[in-house]
C-alpha cells in the first residue's frame, strides 16, 4: 500500500474483540501447515497424499494460504491431536512443519522454521547408551525433547544398538552429520546421525527442502547422502519389515506412523567421495530373510511338483509349435494372394499396388520377429549350454521355416 494516501484521520485503531465460543473450537481443530519445497504444490494434490497418511477417523478441509502454505481444519479432536504429536510429515518429498492456530494471530505471523526430528545416534558403544549422554548430543542438535526409552542398554538384553532422540531442529541450518568421540587409550570414532523421515534435502548444502540444481549455497567440507536418512526402526530391533517399509517408503519412524514412499531427487553426489558401502546393503530390493524364503519354497516346489512341471513344460513347447505353425501358414496363403494380386496389377489400380505392397513389407517384418524370438538363437548361445528341449524346439522351428520357403519359392 501506498502510505502518503492515508493521512492521521484514516489510521484510526479499532479495538475488536475475538468471539469466545469460535475461538476454542479454531484452536483445537485447526493447523497450519507450511511444506518446505522448492516447487509449489496443487492443493487438491496435498489432501489426496495427507489423507492417504494420516487415516482419520473424520473428514478434513484444507484450505489455501500462501505459496506451499495450507489450513488443515479436523471434526475430530483426535485427529488433530494425533497428527501434531506424530510430526514430522513429508508432502511429495518436502517436510510439512505444522503449526496449532494461535488466537488473535494471522498465518503469516506463524514462524515455520522449527521441526521436531527423531534423530538415531549409530556407532556409539553399548556403555554409552545413556540418556545423559543422549542429552549432551541433542544440546548439540538442537532443542531436547526426550530420549525414547530410560536406557538403550538394560544390563540384560541390548534392545537397541543406538540413540533414538526427539530434537528440535532448526530446518533453515544444515543438518550435521555426526561428531567424534575420544577415548582414554583408544583411537577417536565418528559417530553418524540419522534422521527419521527426513525427505528430500540438498546433496550440496544439507538444508532441507532445497534443490541441489538451483542451491545458492556454497557446498561445505560435510559430505551429505541419502545414509543421513533413517531405516525403519523395525529393521534395527531384528523385525521383518517389509509391510513397514513399504508403507513408510524404506524410511524411518515406520512404528510411529505411516509415510509416503518418497525419494530424493538430488541424486548427483558431487561432494561425495566415495559412496558408503552400505548403500550397496539397503538397495537391495529384498531382505535376507526373503531370499531364504525364496530359496526355501523353490526348492519345496521342486520336491512336491516336479513332475506336474515337466508336463507343463511340454504343454508350452506344443503350444508353441502349434502357433508357430498356424502363423507360418497363414503368412504363405497371404504371400500367395499378394502375389496374384500383384501380377495382376496394371496403371488403373496402382493403390492395390502400393497397399499389397506395404502388406508384403509387414508379413516379412513379421517373419523377421518370429526368427528373433526362436529358441535356434539360444540353443546356439555358447554361454548358456542348450537343454534337450531348447534344442528340440529349435529343430521345430527350423523345419517350419523351410517348409515355408519351400512353398514361397513354388509360386
């Protein structure tokens, strides 16, 4: 606005009062919600994905504020609490922080700049699993919060190799990756952090929501990848978690709630080094267990169905020779009509001509994918020795093909 149009008398202050019975209900029921990506997203787009993760038991409206800025407004009390302790979430791969309706304040007077994290704490050893020392780590994080559960070690029985700790972090630093520790008579030891949840951040930067193509940070001596980013918990407690991970896209906090399966799309690792070993592990589309699993029932089903699948190997090869043979005939009787037609053709009917034609094209086109996909090209295949049937069916095919000249070339 332009200030000389208002002169005094116009900047008069209006005392208003805010209704009691609406504010109680706005405040329990409504949330702000900012998504810290570097592209905007559709609003019916963002009800579809937080309806998908957050399974309320009411209907939700979402209502449009700002540029990746919305208002969740819940029927259910329930709903509305549930979602604001299980932060954070992730919209398409950017970090939803979600903020309660302040009375007397607008949206754009909320600061969006602040995000709890549960933060694990990997390589530390098993003596210091104490939730002082997880206190000293997340003073360095950020804001502490709380350690999930009194101890890591009992005395009895290790339920967790790690630190698993609520913090409050700043979204606009960059995220840390860990921190040495030094021991009376023994070497140093880094210790990594890993973020539950976490979405999609800048390889280059480690800032949160920022996209490496367009980042205007300069890139620091920290090396920043995807092993910043959690597994599910269940993984790490001995727990198959195939159901968990592909409910929380291979990312952690799988026990807390269910997430989008999203990935980064920075991919480019310029400040990498080398790429962690581990990564190798976790790529992997299928557990150790599965492999057994797979393993097992083959082997099972050798046992049991062995003969049933030798007969449905035979039933395959007569079916194929069948159609092959039904193909091959068909393709002589069209070749032989084509070439009627053809020599037949004068001036007047050059379009028959020029459609036999494009016909004639298609059938040895044709001809050509049935001999590519012949098994006479595998069973000559060095590096895989043929079987018995591999070879049976390629003199099959053979025979076929020069029945099938031989009649071409009587005509």
């Amino acid at each position: 606005m332009d200030k000389e149009k208002f002169t005094p008398t116009h900047t008069a202050i209006i005392n208003l009062e805010p209704d009691k019975d609406i504010t109680p209900r706005v405040v329990n029921s409504c949330l702000i919600g900012k998504i810290i990506l570097d592209r905007p997203l559709d609003i019916y787009e963002v009800k579809c994905i937080a309806s998908l993760q957050w399974k309320c038991k009411e209907d939700f409206t979402v209502s449009y504020v700002d540029r990746n800025t919305f208002m969740f407004s819940f029927q259910d009390k329930e709903d509305w609490s549930k979602i604001l302790i299980n932060v954070p979430w992730n919209i398409k791969g950017g970090l939803l922080i979600l903020s309660p309706f302040t009375s007397g304040k607008i949206p754009e007077e909320l600061q969006f700049s602040f995000s709890p994290f549960w933060v694990q704490v990997h390589g530390l050893p098993l003596n210091y699993l104490t939730k002082e020392n997880g206190l000293k780590i997340a003073q360095v994080l950020g804001k502490f919060s709380f350690l999930d559960g009194k101890k890591g070690f009992d005395g009895m029985v290790l339920c967790r190799k790690f630190l698993r700790i609520r913090v409050v972090l700043d979204v606009r630093k960059p995220l840390l990756c860990g921190f040495w520790v030094s021991r009376t008579e023994l070497s140093d030891i880094w210790i990594e952090f890993k973020y539950e949840k976490l979405g999609v951040f800048c390889y280059k930067c480690g800032r949160i929501g920022n996209n490496y193509r367009a980042c205007k940070f300069p890139a620091g001596k920290a090396k920043f990848g995807p092993w910043l980013q959690a597994e599910p918990l269940a993984d790490f407690l001995g727990v198959s978690s195939s159901s968990s991970s592909a409910s929380a896209g291979g990312r952690g906090g799988a026990t807390v709630v269910e997430l989008e399966k999203e990935t980064n799309p920075c991919t480019t690792l310029i400040t990498v080094s080398k790429p962690d070993p581990r990564l190798l592990i976790h790529s992997s589309p299928s557990s150790e267990a599965e492999i057994y699993q797979e393993v097992e029932h083959k082997q099972i089903y050798q046992e049991s169905y062995g003969d049933s699948s030798i007969s449905l190997r035979l039933r395959n090869l007569l079916q194929r020779l069948i159609i092959n043979s039904v193909d091959s005939l068909a393709m002589v009787a069209n070749c032989a009509m084509i070439c009627c037609r053809v020599g037949n053709a004068n001036a007047y009917n050059w379009r028959l001509f020029m459609v036999m034609v494009a016909y004639l094209s298609y059938l040895v086109l044709k001809l050509i994918r049935i001999t590519q996909r012949s098994w006479l090209l595998k069973a000559s295949n060095r590096c895989q020795p043929p079987k018995q049937e591999h070879n049976l069916r390629a003199l099959m095919e053979i025979l076929i093909l020069v029945v099938f000249f031989a009649m071409l070339k009587s005509m």
